[in-house]
C-alpha cells in the first residue's frame, strides 16, 4: 500500500458498497416505525434495525483486519487507537477512533441510508452531522468488557446534548460472546460521573443513588451480524466478558443533530483542529450526514 488519501475530505460515498436514494420513495424503506420511535423515547434505545447485507459485512471484516494492523499506512490518521484498552491483563478490548478516515468501507457506512434515516428520525427530524466513529473489538476466550458508562459522560466538551449512538455487529452478539446491555429507563437519569471505559465493569456503581441501583435491571441486547441498536445519549449501557469461541467484532457510529457548538477551545478529538468554544460543529471532520429534504 502506498501514500493514503484522508477520506474526512470526502462527503459522500466513495466506494459502491452502498446505494444512496435518490427520491422520496427510495428513503421510504429506511424508515423506523412510529412504534420504533416511541420505543426509543420510552426506553431509551431501540433494537433490532437491519442495517448491513452479507456481502457489506465481508467487506467491513476486511477492512478492519487491515486497518487494525499498526503499520498500516493510514495509522496516523486515527484519533485513538488502543491495541487493548482492557485494564484486566488477562483480557483483550481493542477500540479505535477515526478509522472512517482511513478505510473507504467505515468511511461509507457514515452514509448509508439504512442510519442516516434512522438517526434522523431519532434526533427528532433534525439534521444529522457525523461526531466520530467507533471499533469496539472483543476476541474470542479473553474479551475484555465495557463498563457501565454513559456516552454523553465523555462528551460534555460539545453542547447542547442532542447526540445519539449507533451500534452495529460484525458477528452474531449474545450473551456469551459479549454483546451489549442496557439499563432500560436510565436514559431519564440525568448525567452521571464518567468512570474508566474498559476498567472496573461496576466503577459506575458509585455514583448511583440507592433508588438508581434497585433499578438497576441489565437487559441483554443479542443481535444477528448486521443488525444495530439506537441508543441515547444518558443510556447506562456496557458489555461482559467474551469468553466464548466466538469473536464480537462491532462498530460504533456517534452524531448529533446539526446545531451542536463546542463547548471548549481545546482540541475536540486528537489531531482534529479546535473549534472555538461557542462556535458550530462543522467542517471536514464533522460532516452533515442527512438533511431535511
Ligand atoms: O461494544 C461495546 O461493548 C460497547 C459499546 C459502547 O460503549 C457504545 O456503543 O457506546
């Protein structure tokens, strides 16, 4: 592999993995039900949403071997990249940050239609603008966990709180192998302290209120490859042990609707240019994923 073009300069699909709707009738099919949506208000997530085909699951899987590899050469264009993030020597998380930048497939599925569509009906039929990516990555027999957390904990250096998160398998996710859980209603909690993302599994507990805890009820979310889950932003959510013969391989994509401002004038992701506090989310980095059409 030569030279490596940085695909953040790039705002629409650059391979054809995915086919972008043209008309009214073509987004249709994407939709959420109604019931969908009020789960997600309700609950705050929703589950189940096909969002990948076979053939752009290989190439995913692909890609991510690739990309993976330290000494590729599009490595510094990642904003984060830990090999294991697991704080348990025993155990392996591998998770990154920014490789839409560098792999023209998780460059793509920022755009397709299938999230797009979804995440827009979610953020309350605002436009939808792309914050960053996620690889969450758990081999097989010695994955290591998430902790409880929740997302807006690590995000308070962009305001007003209007994000959401999108999580999608590379391989069938259950209980075994690791999937993700949820705590249905927390969402309604309010913010919580942010613990250590792949240390104690309970480090959240801490901060819980004894009413908070007697809810405190893990609902599995099992998944087919291919197929997401929508959660808010105050979700208490995080993911056990893989222990089992099979690897949990994931992708995580986090936006906000159109009209989020920085909240500091520090760098808002490594490498990525400041945003001055106050000022819009916007530009090469953070690219407008669906518009009110
Ligand atoms: O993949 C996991 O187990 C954790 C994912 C997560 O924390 C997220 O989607 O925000």
């Amino acid at each position: 592999m030569g030279e490596i073009k940085d695909l953040a300069e790039v705002h629409n699909l650059v391979s054809d993995i995915f086919h972008y709707p043209k008309t009214a009738e073509e987004w249709e099919k994407y939709k959420l039900s109604d019931d969908q949506v009020s789960h997600f208000h309700e609950y705050g997530y929703v589950s189940g949403i096909k969002l990948l085909e076979e053939d752009q699951i290989e190439v995913l899987r692909k890609e991510l071997a690739e990309i993976r590899d330290p000494n590729h050469p599009g490595h510094h264009l990642f904003y984060e990249f830990h090999s294991n993030e697991s704080e348990d020597s025993n155990s392996v998380l591998f998770h990154s940050l920014g490789h839409w930048r560098i792999s023209k497939a998780f460059h793509d599925v920022l755009w397709n239609p299938a999230f797009v569509m979804a995440a827009h009906q979610l953020l309350e039929y605002k436009p939808v603008r792309f914050w960053h990516d996620q690889l969450f990555s758990k081999p097989a027999k010695h994955g290591g966990v998430v902790a409880w957390h929740q997302d807006y904990s690590y995000w308070t250096r962009t305001v007003a709180m209007q994000h959401l998160t999108c999580w999608t398998g590379l391989d069938d996710a259950s209980t075994e192998n690791g999937c993700l859980h949820y705590i249905p209603k927390s969402h309604l909690w309010g913010l919580l302290d942010a613990p250590s993302l792949a240390g104690d599994m309970n480090g959240l507990m801490a901060y819980l209120t004894e009413e908070q805890k007697a809810e405190f009820k893990p609902v599995p979310i099992e998944l087919k490859k291919g197929y997401g889950t929508f959660h808010h932003p105050l979700m208490v959510h995080g993911s056990y042990e893989n222990k089992s013969e099979i690897s949990r391989r994931a992708f995580v994509l986090n936006v906000f609707a159109d009209g989020t401002v920085s909240n500091t004038d520090d760098e808002l992701l490594k490498g990525v240019p400041p945003i001055p506090k106050g000022k819009q989310m916007q530009g090469k980095f953070f690219p407008l994923l669906y518009k009110n059409k």
